[in-house]
C-alpha cells in the first residue's frame, strides 16, 4: 500500500497531464458532436428528399462503423488526399463525427416530442416563429433531450480513449507509456480507471440534478 | 365583425370546405353544428389562420386574412382548443400572461395583475401557482379561456371546447362561455352541447359535407329544423339510443 501511495505521486503528475488532454479532447469533439449532430437532425427533417436522404446516408454509414476504424482513417488516409490533421484534431473530428449520429437521433426524438397542437396554440397567441422555438420547442425538447445527452456525454469521454491509438497523449496513452516503461501494470491502470471515474461519476450526477430540474411537474 | 364568404379548402382530394359563407356580429354569439367530418373546425381554424384555405376570403373587423395581416388579426381573434393545450412547462399565471407579456410587450406587472384578475373570473385565482398536469381537465379548460382573455381579443374562438371533458366538469366551463357572452363577448363555439346552443347562442349554424346548410335563431334550428339532414342529426345527438 505504501508502495502503491509512493508510486501514485510520481505518476500522477504525468497521468494528470494526460487528463487534461482527456478533458480538452472530449469537450471538443462533444462540442462538434452537437454541432453536426444538430445539423444532421435538422436536415433529417428538410422538406427536400434529397436533403433527408443524405442526413440518413450519413447516419446510417458513419454508426455502421467503428469508431476506431473512423480515427485511422481519419489519421492514416486523409493525408494521402492531402487532408493533414495533427493526432489531436484528428481524435476530435473522428470522435466528433462517430458521436454525432447519436446526437442527431437524440435532438430528432425530442423535437419529435413536442406537441403540434402547443405550436398551433402558440400561432394562435400570435407568437412568431422564433419566439416559439425559444420560449416552447426548446425547452420541452430539451427534456426529452438532456437525460440521453448526459449518458452520451459519458460515454463520449471514456471513448475519448480510442484516441491513444493514434498517439493522443491523453489519460489511457500516458498509462500505457507509463505501464510499459515501469511494468507497474497494477498501480498505473488502478489510477487511470480512478481518474475516469472522477470525471465520470460528477457527469452522471450533474445529469440527475438537470433531469430532475427540468422534469415536467 | 367576422367574415367568411365562398371559404373553399381541400385536404389532397378530400373536399373539407366547399363555399362557406357566414358572418359573425359584434357581441353575437354563434354555434357551429354539424357532424364530425363537415367541416367546422376547419372554417373555425381558417379564421385564426392555422389552416390555409384555397378559395374565397375571411375579414376581421375589416381586415382581410392574409401573409401580412395574420399577426394582426391573431391579436383580434384568440382562441380556445378541445385539448385546452396548456404550456406544460409554465405554471397557470405564466400560461396566461405569455401571450400578454411576451407577444404584446405589456409589462410583466401589469399582465399578472390582469391575469389574476382573469383567474378569479374563472374561479381558479388559488391555483395560479399550480402546473397544468395538476389540474383536472374542466380546471385547464378554464385557465385556456382565461389565456385568451388575457390577449383582450375582440373575438374568441372556441372548438368544441367541452369534447374532451368528463361530463360533470362540462358544466363549469360553459358556465364561463355564458358568463362571456353575457358581458358582449363575440364569440363562434363548435360544439356538440345542443343545450348550451339553445340557451347561449345567438345564432346556430348546421354544417354537412363541407356546406353551411341551415342557419337561423338558435331555438328555431335546433327545434324546428327546416331540412331533413338537420333533422337528422339532432334526432341522432339528443336520443342517441
């Protein structure tokens, strides 16, 4: 034990550079996910077909593969069509688009949720279109949205550590480097699985609180 | 006030509004009659511009229903749903001083004063702090009535406004209705209540198939009707066995 508290202290310094790097991947890919998962939702509800179509194409191709596969494809193929990204940005465009489908069905099924007939009801108040999406579409969707969007968020942040494969120094590529230099197998990936739930379990909480916030009384 | 002539409206090949052609007094109270399928919550949804129609014109107040007039006439004509359709994320003093507050720019004060004034009215002051799903359905048909209200409309709209009551709340909601049309308040109700009609309206309108087929004084329809399908129907609502 005081073996494994001596060796904690030396390693920590490194394995909290590699969270850092955790943090700033899956705050930027999430931040994308949402983007282009918006993007897909709101395309999957054009008028035009052709539109409609291509956001279920783009869905349904980008969930069909893995995403380890997306981030060497992104990172070993990309260049040879001259499309260069460093391993940090490749990691957030890869994670940013395989999570974006996720994003896209969830903002789907909660715009799907809000009643037509409180939008006829709004229209009726005279209320513009603008005013209806902010003051009605928004935040019933958003009830059904938030709950899922949590779990995703989770979910995002321990996948941020695919991203070790294409030589992200984040939490899991630091504990690796760390374990294999040192063969304390035991004491480095006991802190690493430790620091994940630091981040994960104040997610899962902070997700309760919004559900319970924002559930209908 | 309100005007509606020659109204024709399709849905694909199903011909809902065939010619209507009606028009509503100032402080006249109107009752829209007919079958399910005729055609009157349409013509009543057309007025407030939630169904476009194809043919023929609707005025209010001598402003006539277009693109550029519908915010216009919305602030003239509110309305009233069979569903109630309460905001379930806003409590009753804030469903009823939305519109008010955030469509007419009153001030946030005033509107609430004037909303809880409209609550007593329909009997629900002590449950402006409730949410919808606390209500029973007679409680948020009310509270939608006082939300029209609160718009100061000079019409109100009402589609079957008791359809989707449990038949002992159905009374504390026409009570409002009547105490409405008391004050002068112009109003068209659909509605299958042929005794609110009889006692309330002004005016009955039978509507089948798309046409307005008998109108006259409110006892003379419902109790002398001229035409054989009228005669029909009510036979039908009042011995339904």
């Amino acid at each position: 034990m005081t073996d494994f508290l001596a060796d904690a202290r030396d390693f920590l310094p490194i394995l909290l550079s590699g969270l850092w790097v955790t943090i700033a991947i899956t705050l930027c890919a999430l931040l994308l996910s949402v983007i282009l998962g918006l993007v897909w939702a709101l395309a999957g509800t054009s008028r035009f077909a052709l539109v409609r179509g291509t956001s279920r194409v783009i869905i349904n191709t980008v969930r069909g593969i893995p995403i380890l596969v997306q981030l060497f494809y992104i990172y070993f193929v990309l260049p040879q069509f001259g499309i260069t990204l460093n391993a940090f940005l490749a990691g957030v465009a890869g994670l940013g688009l395989a999570y974006s489908v996720y994003q896209a069905e969830n903002f789907r099924a909660g715009f799907a949720s809000v009643d037509r007939s409180l939008i006829e009801t709004a229209q009726s108040l005279g209320m513009s279109q603008r005013m209806i999406v902010r003051r009605l579409i928004l935040p019933l969707a958003l009830r059904v949205i938030l709950p899922p969007f949590g779990n995703t968020s989770i979910m995002l942040l321990k996948d941020s550590s695919i991203a070790s494969t294409i030589t992200v120094a984040e939490l899991t590529r630091q504990g690796q480097l760390l374990a294999v230099s040192t063969f304390k197998n035991m004491t480095v990936y006991t802190l690493v699985a430790l620091l994940y739930l630091a981040m994960s379990l104040p997610l899962s909480l902070l997700t309760r609180r919004l559900e319970r916030r924002f559930a209908l009384r | 006030m309100i005007e509606l002539s020659c109204l024709h409206k399709a849905f694909g090949q199903h011909k809902v509004l065939r010619g209507v052609t009606f028009s509503v007094a100032r402080a006249e109270v109107v009752c829209l009659i007919g079958p399910s399928g005729s055609g009157k919550s349409t013509a009543l949804r057309c007025i407030n511009g939630l169904e476009r129609f194809d043919r023929g014109a609707i005025t209010v107040d001598g402003v006539a229903l277009g693109d550029r007039t519908l915010t216009e006439i919305r602030g003239k004509v509110a309305m009233v749903f069979q569903r109630f359709n309460l905001f379930p994320h806003r409590n009753v003093l804030e469903n009823v001083i939305e519109g008010p507050v955030y469509v007419q720019r009153v001030p946030r004060a005033e509107a609430r004063e004037r909303a809880l004034g409209l609550l007593e009215k329909v009997g629900l002051r002590d449950r402006a702090n409730a949410y919808p799903s606390m209500l029973s359905g007679g409680q948020q048909q009310r509270v939608a009535i006082a939300r029209a209200l609160a718009m100061q409309p000079q019409a109100i709209l009402f589609d079957e406004p008791t359809s989707a009551l449990d038949p002992e709340l159905v009374g504390d909601v026409l009570r409002v209705i009547r105490a409405l049309a008391d004050e002068g308040m112009t109003m068209v109700v659909v509605t299958h209540e042929m005794a609110f009609a009889r006692e309330v309206a002004d005016r009955v309108l039978f509507m089948d198939g798309g046409v307005i087929l008998e109108s006259g004084p409110a006892r003379e329809v419902l109790t002398r009707p001229q035409m054989e399908r009228t005669r029909n129907f009510l036979e039908r609502v009042i011995h339904p066995l």
